[in-house]
C-alpha cells in the first residue's frame, strides 16, 4: 500500500523509474551508458549503478574493487 501511494504521487518519470530501473554502467575507456538488467553487463572493469527509486544499488567489478580498496588504504 506505501509504495502504490507513493506511486500515484509522484511524476511520470519517477513513476517510470519505479516499475522498470535503470541500469548504468561507467568504465574507464568509455562514456556512461545504460545497459540492459542481464548477466552480460557485468564485466571487471565496470561500475554498476542500479536506480530504483527508492534503493541505489552500486556493483563494482573485480579490477574497479581491487583499485579502489588499494587507493582507499594509502589515503
């Protein structure tokens, strides 16, 4: 029931946020871009970013987790 109201009164397009997220995947080499909810977009130099509205979901691969937690410790 929170959701259903919280979706009758928000706009089209947080509306349309709400029933199908946005996936978008930042790499090194290229732009951001969005990129379909499947297995094939994970990949070990990508970051993830899953907007759901109401939950942010951030992947990291493998090469992406390892560099941060590397400048992470020096600082």
């Amino acid at each position: 029931a929170y959701f259903r109201m919280l979706l009758n009164r928000e706009k089209i397009v947080n509306a349309v946020v709400m029933i199908q997220p946005s996936l978008i995947s930042y790499s090194f080499s290229l732009p951001p871009e969005p990129v379909m909810l499947d297995v094939s977009s994970i990949n070990v130099d990508r970051i993830l970013l899953l907007d759901a509205y109401f939950i942010v979901t951030i992947f990291y691969g493998m090469n992406v987790a390892q560099w941060k937690g590397v400048n992470f410790s020096q600082i």
